[in-house]
C-alpha cells in the first residue's frame, strides 16, 4: 500500500500530537502501585542480578502465571533509565501511540483515506486511549500490537494466507503478556481463518511456519510446564472446570460484558457523555447490518467472535479486555459520522475533539482520571521520590526501619522497589530489614518511620495500625505528604 506525501505528513503529524497526552509531565507524574513496583523489581532482577525466569508474574486466578516476555521486553527501557520506572513508562506511552501507524493502514485499506485520517485522529486524541498509555502495565503494549495482529488478521480474511503465521504470533505474544485476551485473539483468528476459508490456500510449508510462529512466544512457558509437571495447565483445565469462573455462556453475563465495552467506549469517545458513544455505537452497528461489503462484514465477524468469546466465561469481563477492540470502533465511529449530514457530523466531531482535549487536564483529577492503576488516592512516581528523600534527609545517614501500610493491604511492592532503586543508588543503604515490628527487633535502627495512605474503603484498620504504631515507636515527633503519600516519624530513638 503505497501511501502520498501527503498522508505521510498527516500521519507523522497525528502521531506527534497523539504524544502530547501520553507523555505530558509522565516523568513526574505516573502512577506507581503495587503490580508497577512488582513488575519493576522483577526486572530489576533480571538486568543487576541476573535472575532470569521462566515465569512473569502471577494472574488474580490461583496457580496461574503470565509468561516472562513482558519482562523481557521492558528490561531494556529499565537499563537505559537504570531502573527508572517513569523511563519505562515513557518507552510504553510512545510504543503505545506507535499503534496509529497500523490504524492508518487498516483503516485506509477497509475504508480509504477519509476515515484513515478521522480515525487516527480519535486515537491520538483520545482522553480513554491516552490515559490507558500512561499505564505502567502488561495490558499497555497490547493495544499496539493488536492493531498489528488486525491488520495481518485482515490480510487472512482476503485470503491471503500468507499473513497466518505473522497473525499467529502476534497472537501468543499477547497471550503471554496478558493471557485472557491472547485467548479471545485466538477465537477470533479461529474463526475468521475457517470461515473465510484461507485454509483452501495453506501449503505444508505455510502451515509449519504458522505452526512455528504459535508456539515461538510460548517457548519459556513450556520449557517451565516440562520441568514442573504441567502444574500451570492443571490450574487453568481447573480453572475452566469452575462454577464462578469457568466456561459457561449466560445471558448475565453476556449483558454485563456489554455494559463493560460501553463503558470503555465512552471513555474512548465522548467521556463523560454516554449518549454520544451510545449515538456512535448505532451507528456503527447500523452499517455492519445494513452494509454487505467485506470490510464490514469483516468488522463485525472480529468484533462479534471476540465480544462472544468473553462471554464464554462466568467470571465476566474487565474493561481492558476489549482493549483490542477499540481502535476498530473509532473506524466503525468515523463511518457512522459520514451517515450524518455535514452540518450535524462536522460540529459533533469537533464536539468530540475539544472535549477530548479538554480532559487532557484531568489525568490525576479524582473521579476524571481514566488510567486503570492503584486505588483512588493520588500516589505518584515524584511523590515516592519526595518520601524517599525526606526520610532519609532526616536520618542523617543514620540506620533505621520503616513500617508501611498500603492498599492493598501488604502488598508494598512499590515502596519496596523505591528504596531498592532509588534510596539505594541515591543514598547507599536501605531500611533495616524485620520480621515483626517492635522496639526489640530492631538492632541497628536508630529511627522509625511509618508510612502510609489514606482508606477510606476501611479507615478502623489505619486507625489501628496507626494507634499499634504508636503503642510500640511513640507519639509523631514529625511528619511529612506528598499528595496522598504520608511519612511520619516517631519519637523512638535508640
């Protein structure tokens, strides 16, 4: 597909805007939590230590693990920042965005170069797809694949089958960094593959190398079910066999997944104005109905097997699993507006563009911020920083230990990483390590601090962790916030 200058300009244009929300002010203000500081430490691991696994981190699903390529693929970006987590989230902001190059193609090729433009717009624009860039997560590099994976898929649907083996990979690579949508992807191809009967065109050469490309990403996954006796494919047949999350289609479910992806297209579209992605949603499914053309039928084959296959399971979907989904509703989208006459399309576009626009201001505002991480206290990568570096400005470097209450409860994964990275490089030494926290295990401590954030969810367990702190360390003595983010030291001193 050979595109003018022209479109090569617009292209480049609309990719460097789409930068502008990614990366705005994304060094000091992404956002650090407990899946962040265990991802980080993970690869911290790998690059200082040389840990390398065969496993990435585990899924909320007991027994059940992610493979190691996202690790893999972050640690570069963790070694040129040295351990940097707002490095890494800047090298996923841009390969997120990155993503509008695939868009352009796809788009220009189901539909021309009309709704190539108004489409890679909405992406690069949009507050939803913005806000999910800033997300220092697993999930965040699907999007831009996915839209590989669609262009290659599309290749397949017009029979042409040599696109299989680049469709297959693209597949299990998403599957290993976020497994249930690698699982819908693979639905989709499935069917697609069948029902478009490329399958007529396969040779034995092309099958081998498909065959070659599906198992490639999964290769350390395997290695590790050999050595350990298929324990993760027990756990996910156990899995399947479950009442609450296994296989089952229901009619709940099915309207609980519906009211997930529109959710999510409102976000993507017209936040918070649900009655313009539900205007834009009619639209679309009007013209996959009434149109009979292959780029429609196309659209709503893929989107109709993937949204099904989400509902193959009882647990119900999360809002990111349509993450793959959504660029393809911004074309449906920028169709359904050239049904409008000129006079209402052009307005409501503009509407659609200064209202995303708008929001750009709203990445941290409570209740406007869109990025799927922590809770809803505001704790920011500067924030962790600010701590950090009050804490030990009042220890003078002297010894001391550290107590620290989080939500989720326990899980202080990403304070942990910042004194591993930051206190460690900025300051030389970390916090006592304890097992239990009173005044008389502690040996080489001559301060003590207990850091916390707000529970408003649960605010009678701070109150008695708080008042249990100050039974053993002693009334606050001083204290210091950044945001949501608090540290206070207590008057034991040895």
């Amino acid at each position: 597909m050979n595109l003018s200058r022209r479109e090569i300009l617009l292209l480049l244009g609309i990719f460097l805007l789409g930068l502008i929300p990614r990366l705005w002010r994304l060094p000091y203000d992404l956002q650090v939590h407990r899946d962040q500081g265990m991802h980080a430490q993970a690869i911290w691991n790998i690059w200082y230590e040389g840990r390398i696994s065969l496993l990435g981190h585990s899924t909320d699903a007991d027994g059940i693990w992610h493979g190691p390529l996202f690790y893999w693929l972050m640690t570069p970006s963790f070694f040129v920042g040295k351990g940097d987590p707002a490095v890494a989230g800047v090298f996923q902001a841009v390969l997120a965005q990155a993503g509008v190059f695939f868009l352009w193609l796809l788009a220009r090729q189901l539909f021309g170069p009309k709704t190539a433009l108004v489409s890679s717009l909405l992406y690069s624009i949009s507050y939803g797809l913005s806000s999910s860039a800033r997300w220092l997560s697993n999930v965040t590099p699907v999007l831009p694949l996915s839209l590989v994976f669609t262009w290659c898929l599309y290749q397949v649907f017009c029979r042409r089958p040599r696109f299989l083996p680049a469709a297959a990979f693209l597949a299990s690579l998403i599957a290993e960094l976020h497994g249930a949508i690698g699982l819908y992807l693979y639905f989709a191809l499935a069917v697609i593959f069948f029902l478009s009967h490329s399958f007529r065109h396969l040779n034995r050469r092309l099958i081998v190398i498909s065959a070659l490309a599906f198992l490639l990403p999964h290769s350390p996954l395997v290695l590790f079910e050999l050595r350990h006796d298929f324990v993760i494919s027990k756990s996910v047949i156990g899995l399947g066999q479950s009442a609450s999350a296994g296989l089952g289609l229901s009619l709940p479910v099915i309207i609980y997944n519906w009211r997930i992806l529109f959710a999510e297209l409102v976000n993507l579209a017209s936040f918070p104005y649900s009655w313009i992605a539900a205007m834009l949603a009619a639209l679309s499914l009007f013209l996959v109905i009434i149109r009979r053309s292959p780029p429609y039928q196309f659209l709503l084959l893929y989107i109709g097997t993937f949204f099904l296959a989400t509902c193959l399971f009882r647990r119900g979907a999360i809002g990111f699993f349509f993450f793959p989904l959504l660029p393809l509703f911004l074309v449906l989208f920028s169709q359904g507006l050239a049904l409008l006459p000129r006079l209402l399309s052009v307005p409501l576009l503009l509407f659609i563009i200064g209202l995303n626009f708008y929001h750009w201001t709203n990445f941290l505002t409570p209740h406007l911020a869109l990025t799927p991480v922590g809770t809803s206290n505001l704790i920011t990568h500067q924030d962790r920083k600010n701590l950090v570096d009050w804490l030990y400005h009042q220890t003078s470097g002297q010894a001391f230990a550290v107590w620290i209450y989080t939500i989720p409860y326990f899980q202080d994964d990403a304070w942990n990483y910042y004194f591993t990275w930051y206190a460690g490089s900025r300051y030389g030494y970390y916090p006592e390590a304890t097992s239990g926290f009173s005044p008389g295990e502690l040996k080489t401590s001559r301060y003590f601090f207990n850091l916390y954030e707000p529970d408003d969810d649960q605010p009678g367990r701070l109150s008695s962790w708080l008042q249990l702190v100050e039974q053993n360390f002693g009334p606050v003595i001083s204290q210091y916030h950044s945001d949501d983010a608090i540290v206070e030291q207590r008057a034991f001193v040895r």
